[in-house]
C-alpha cells in the first residue's frame, strides 16, 4: 500500500469544522514507500492551491504526514501529492492513481449542520405495518373495500392485481407487542413504512397526511407506539413520500373536481387534455409539483405542516424517510430537488434539532448529498448491490432493486470493491457514514434468497454490521425468512410458527450487533483495504480507540498471509487467535464462506 487517507477521526481529527477554520488533514505511508514528499491541494473558491506537508510522527512502520487545510467554502475539497523517485501521484478518496482526475472524486470537509448525534450509533429495524404483527385491538376492524382480507398464514402473492391488495391486518399496537423481539435482536430505532390512510396495503398511495390510518389503530396507536419506543432511549422514524400521494388524497380530489381549485397548483395537470403527471405513469400516484409555493406551505413550512405535526408530542417521530427523494421535484426542465431536501431538513430541524432526514435513493445518489438536505440515503447501489452481486449463489433468476435487465449478476470481489470505491468517493466521509447499509427492504428480494444458505447470509450480515455506515435490517431477514421481489419479501412475521425460524441466523445477526455496539471502531472508525481476491474481502476499522480485522469470504480459498499485523484476539467466527510468524506475517483461514473478526493489540 502506498498511502491511505480517510474522513475518520484518525485522519480528520476535528470531525465537525466550521466555515473559516483550518484544520489539520493526516494521511499515511508504510515506511519504506516511494513517498519523499507530500503536498495537500485544496480548490479554495474554486483555485487550486498547495501546501507542503510536514512528518508529524512515525508510528511502528508508517510515516504520517500532516497538512493544514482552510475550511474555505461549505463543502471544501482536498487531496494529496505523493512524490517520490518514480514520480508523482495522487492520493484522492478513491484511492492512489498516476493520472489527473477530476475534482469530484476529492476529499470533502463539510460545514452543513450535522446529522443528529445519535444516527451514529443506530440500528435500524424496518417494519411494514400490515405484514408485522396483529394486535387483539385489530379484530373488531372491518377491512376496507379496496382489501382482499388474509389470514396471517395465507401466501403473499409477490406480483399481479392483487398484490397491493392483501390485507393481513397488521397494526401499530401489534408492533408494541414484539418490541422484545427487537430488544433481543440488538436494535435501537424503529422505521416504519407509511402510516396515513390509502388504499393499498404498502400505504404510499396517501390519502391524507392529517391522519395515522385507523386500521392501524389511529392517532392513540402511534402515541402508544412512540411512547414505548422512546422509554427504552430507542428511535422511531416515519415515512413520507414527498413525490406523490394518492388519487384519493382530498388535495387530488379536490383539484380534479374543479379547475379552479387552489389545490390545482400542487399537482402537474396538461391545461388542454387535463391529464396529469404520475410517478412512473401509475395513475394513482399523481406527482406533487414543487414549484407550488402553496405545496411548500402545506406539505412544510405552515406552522400545522405534515412535516412538522408529527415530529411533535404526543406521538414525536425522531425524524423522516423520505420516499422516492431521488424524483421529488424533478420533472423536464423543473428541478426543485436540492431545494426540497434544504427546506424538508430546514423545517425538522426547526421542530426537531435532533431530526433525522433520510432520502430513499435506488442509484447515483452522490450528486444529492453534501448540500444542506439529505442527512443520507439508503445505500443500494454503494452495499446492497455490490454485497448481492458477490454472494449471489443458484442459477434462479433475482431482479435488483433497479430493474436491471437480467437482474442480479455474480461478480468477484475485486469488482465488489470498484463499485463500492465509486460510489463512497464521490460523497464526503459524513454523507457515507450516515447513509442506510441494507441487504434489502420491503422493495426488493431477501437476502436469504439472493444467497441461497444461512452461512452466506452471515457473511452478508457481518458486512452489514462491520462496514461504516448505518446498518438496516429489514423485519425477518433475522429469521432467515425468503422472498424473491419486494411485494413477495412483504412476508408476515411467523411468531405463531417459531419452529419455522432459522435460530442459527438469528444469533448471528444478534451476535454481530452486539459485536458492534461493543467496538468503537466498528461504529466510528476508519476503512483500510487490506487483501482481496475473488472469493475474500480483509478490511480495517480503526479508530483512536482501537482497531478490528474483519475477514470475509464466500467460498473456500486458500490462507491469507498479511505483513505488519499485530496480535489479534478473535471477536467473531471461532477461528484461532492472530499470531505473527518469525517472518512478520499473520496467517488468516482459508474455510468458507466464513465470517471471522479479530480485535487487534
């Protein structure tokens, strides 16, 4: 390795600067390296600029250099000159080249206000209301019309007409109920997909946001849920879809009826065929048009907004996901995106200072972080696709998230690896950091039918809790449930057949939470690359704290042997303790797939 350099506390140790400081940036060589000077350049105001650095210290065998970088504008970039015998070469957040880039792939300091404190520290539990639990308080309710009623036992139909029409009757005082359940699991925060009335089972076609939907138990139920929530010091989050509501939502209804209607504005109607726009020609999801100052008002800033009303008593959500962020205000020439996302933060913040907002983003999301919306996004593209395309086992067809034509394809690790480096470096340390780890959610496959077996999938779930970022799990994954599309992984939970539940899963995803909570460095700290090959991935966490060696493999391969690794004591996966040999060298086991973690002395 020639040099390394991240956005964590160990390279950047003033984590939150502000506009106007100079803070010290360090970046870090193995001793012997072809590396004789370092210059930092920063692109001030839009100049390069150069400054020399200096030798802060030698530390073991690494040499690490020190640099001053002005905090000049609200995202300020930077990155390295490595010179030495062989020439020049840069050091940016993808990583050491010997060409010119482009200024996008920099470091990146960011003056933006934080995300809240506690996102750090967050696991996230994503349920979907209809298909989690049923409370005795839901058997007086009668179904909706729109509703084809299931037992809980009846089997999702994972594509057709029906399909947002099973109703299992899920509600908010069945999710108090299993909030043990998550207790033992080892999460903290709750999110719950839609809440509001509509009329599917997957509630984004809102037909009212005043409201919590009374087939979930109403208003009282979120109340009691948030209470609950909130007294063991976890987190509850909602969702909102910023791009659309429903056709039956009374803003829609009332601009159809009349043209004249203030609510006309709020929506994109044709004046002459009177046709509207709809998130992806669904009819009945009409798209809201950003360009209204009166949406604006209504949807945000109003005193009474939707936003707002629900981040307070009694039923205070911690903060949003925000659905479809990747659309909101997008729309031919429109473009109110980063606009939208600066006032949707703007507004929780102002009622929630603690209030986390998180886009819901399928692709390239790298162009709407680092402004001052989006805390973070749900990073598909960035983990959940390259960790499926790695450990993808069987020859049965699974679409990806994005509808890729011919789905999920197997790829080795060292193209894992390209697409993750290309996406994580193209946003600031903060952004990826915040952002959603997920190996799946209600929209897409399970991950235990995209790997095929429990040993894979625990190989996927020790990525997820020992890679930075924020980890999600989507309810059921730790019970080894299947599905192969999103309306077919909206399983309900099986708490009356607990001898269907695969235990060994779930104490590895127990075990690898609770191995999180316990390392400072899995939560906080850095992200070296050690080793890969197509069957292996050897990564670094470390943090002032401590540093943890993570080892990750799909398949048998042969031993690893790393050069410069102190003792380590084995943390996850039973394999033997780490010790150097004669040579400096530690030997890693060539088992798989295996997932093994070792606390470095």
């Amino acid at each position: 390795m020639l040099a390394h350099h991240d956005g964590s506390a160990l390279h950047v140790p003033e984590q939150e600067p502000s506009l106007g400081d100079t803070v010290d940036v360090f970046v870090r060589a193995p001793a012997g390296a072809d590396v004789r000077r370092v210059h930092v350049r920063t692109t001030g105001d839009g100049e390069p600029r150069f400054t020399e650095a200096v030798v802060d210290r030698v530390d073991g065998d690494e040499v690490w250099w020190r640099a001053p970088v002005e905090v000049r504008n609200p995202v300020s970039n930077y990155r390295f000159l490595l010179t030495g015998g062989r020439g020049q070469r840069w050091l940016n957040a993808a990583g050491v080249v010997g060409h010119d880039v482009p200024d996008h792939g920099d470091f990146k300091l960011v003056t933006h206000a934080p995300p809240p404190a506690w996102a750090r520290d967050a696991v996230i539990y994503q349920i979907f209301p209809d298909r989690f639990a049923r409370s005795a308080n839901a058997d007086g309710r009668v179904p909706p019309d729109w509703a084809i009623p299931c037992d809980w036992e009846t089997p999702v139909i994972g594509r057709g007409p029906e399909t947002p029409h099973q109703f299992y009757g899920g509600d908010l005082d069945g999710v108090v109920e299993r909030l043990d359940h998550l207790d033992r699991l080892g999460v903290n925060t709750v999110y719950l997909t839609p809440i509001f009335p509509a009329r599917s089972n997957h509630r984004y076609d809102a037909a009212s946001f005043d409201t919590v939907d009374p087939l979930l138990g109403g208003d009282a139920a979120l109340a009691r849920l948030a209470d609950a929530v909130h007294t063991r010091g976890w987190r509850l989050l909602g969702d909102i879809t910023s791009n659309h509501t429903g056709d039956a939502h009374g803003w829609f209804t009332a601009a159809t009826a009349d043209v004249h209607a203030a609510e006309r504005e709020l929506y994109y109607f044709d004046e002459v065929t009177g046709d509207y726009e709809s998130w992806n020609g669904v009819r009945s999801l009409p798209k809201l048009n950003w360009g209204s100052a009166e949406l604006r008002r209504r949807f945000a800033t109003a005193p009474d907004s939707l936003l707002r009303r629900w981040l307070r008593e009694p039923y205070r959500l911690d903060g949003w996901r925000v659905d479809v962020a990747n659309m909101t205000g997008r729309r031919g020439a429109d473009a109110y995106t980063h606009e939208v996302a600066a006032l949707l933060r703007a507004v929780v913040a102002q009622t929630r200072p603690d209030g986390l907002v998180m886009a819901e983003h399928g692709h390239d999301h790298t162009g709407d972080l680092d402004r001052d919306g989006w805390h973070g996004t749900m990073n598909y593209v960035g983990f959940t696709d390259p960790v499926w395309s790695w450990l993808r086992h069987g020859d049965q067809p699974v679409p990806n998230f994005l509808g890729t034509p011919g789905g999920v394809r197997r790829r080795d690790a060292e193209a894992v690896l390209a697409t993750m480096h290309a996406f994580r470096s193209l946003v600031s340390w903060r952004s990826y950091t915040h952002s959603w780890q997920l190996l799946g959610s209600h929209d897409s496959a399970r991950i235990r039918t995209v790997v095929g077996d429990a040993a894979r999938q625990e190989v996927a779930a020790g990525l997820l809790a020992t890679m930075p970022g924020t980890p999600m799990i989507f309810a059921g994954d730790e019970l080894g449930l299947t599905g192969v599309n999103g309306e077919g992984s909206r399983t309900p939970m099986p708490w009356h057949r607990p001898e269907s539940w695969d235990a060994g899963t779930f104490a590895a995803y127990r075990s690898l939470l609770a191995l999180r909570r316990a390392e400072p460095a899995l939560r906080h700290g850095g992200l070296r690359w050690l080793h890969s090959d197509p069957d292996t991935l050897i990564f670094l966490r470390e943090s002032p704290a401590g540093s943890v060696l993570v080892l990750a493999r799909r398949s048998v391969a042969g031993p690893v042997r790393l050069a410069g690794l102190p003792v380590g004591e084995n943390l996850y996966g039973g394999a033997p303790a780490l010790r150097p040999d004669r040579d400096g060298a530690v030997t890693l086991p060539g088992d798989g797939p295996t997932f093994q973690v070792w606390r470095l002395s």
